[in-house]
C-alpha cells in the first residue's frame, strides 16, 4: 500500500523559512518520481516541485526559493522553503504516481504572514 505522509508546516512571517518532509512508503522509492503540489484556500491544487533520476523541477513561482531532495536512506523527500512569502500559503501535499495511479499525502499546512 502507497502511503505519504507529510510533515513540517506551521505559521511564519514574510521571509522566514520552513523544512518540508515526506516520508513513503509502499513503493520503488528511489526510481520513482516524487513531487510536492500545494493548494491555497479556494483554489486549485498546483505543482510546487519534482524529484526524479533525471533531475529537478520547479514551479517557476517558487524557484530560487525552494529546494527539493531526496533521503533515500530514509525513504523520505524534503522540500526547504526560503523567503516564504504569503503567496505560499496553503496546505502542502506530496505526490508519486506508480504505475499510473495518483498518490496524495494527507497535506501539511503552511501559513505564511505579511
């Protein structure tokens, strides 16, 4: 059974900084695709970020600001978010799709302050 579960949300200011972490399970962690969307109150859900074996992706909103890697050892994938900005403020899913099925995390909730 594919299982993520996200951590590390709370509540900052303008310019502060959040560590992001998904731990999972369930699946070929190190030769799967895994992403992070987020999804702010009364819109949709977006892509934030992606982690795969071919390289890095970014949401052209939060480049420069935001880093995504991977903890194969502990089978998690974090992403650090720098220079929050109340923009950045919703609730923060991980994703993988193994074998063409979507996965969702249960979300972790970041609120960011001006």
């Amino acid at each position: 059974e594919v299982q993520l579960q996200a951590s590390g949300g709370g509540m900052v200011q303008a310019g502060g900084s959040l560590r992001l972490s998904c731990a999972a399970s369930g699946f070929d962690f190190a030769d799967s695709a895994i992403a992070w969307f987020r999804q702010a109150p009364g819109k949709q859900r977006e892509f934030v970020a992606r982690i795969r074996r071919g390289g890095l992706t970014y949401a052209d909103s939060v480049k420069g600001r935001f880093t995504i890697s991977r903890d194969t050892a502990n089978r998690s994938v974090n992403l650090q978010m720098n220079n929050l900005k109340p923009e950045d403020t919703g609730v923060y899913y991980c994703h993988v799709n193994p074998s063409g099925t979507d996965y969702f995390g249960q979300g972790t909730q970041v609120t960011v302050s001006s």
